[in-house]
C-alpha cells in the first residue's frame, strides 16, 4: 500500500517552514516529506492529509527533526 501511494507523490517539492535565513522557506522533495508525514500519521492520525499540511504551511522544522531526521538530505535547491 505505501508503495502504492509513494508511486504517485507529486514531481517537484514541497514547502516547510523552515526559513533559510534569506527570507524564504526551505523546500524539500515529496518522498521527505512523505516520510515525515508517515511518522506524523501514527502519533497523530490522518484526519489531516499531507496535501493539506503542505497548504497549511508543511511541517516546521522540530517536526521535521522528529519525524524525519534525514530530511536535510532532500533539500531542494
């Protein structure tokens, strides 16, 4: 089933709220944030979509620290 969804992430990235120190907010690749957001869905369920988290702003960095420590890996230049 994860599989499943992971094959139809969308292309490109998704915004954080991360800020780079420049005024803009970090962006990261959809399979990070599909990571992080699985870590999310159990603690907290997933009456909140991760397409709508990621309209809401995406996940601050301390969530992404939590739920995916390697996001820093996926960050899109």
């Amino acid at each position: 089933m994860r599989e499943m969804i992971r094959n139809k992430l969308p292309t490109g990235c998704a915004r954080t709220q991360v800020d780079n120190g420049d005024g803009y907010y970090v962006r990261i690749t959809w399979e990070a944030m599909f990571h992080a957001y699985n870590a999310y869905a159990l603690l907290f369920g997933t009456d909140q979509t991760m397409k709508r988290l990621v309209e809401r702003g995406g996940f601050g960095e301390s969530e992404l620290d939590a739920f995916y420590p390697e996001w820093r890996n996926h960050i899109v230049k």
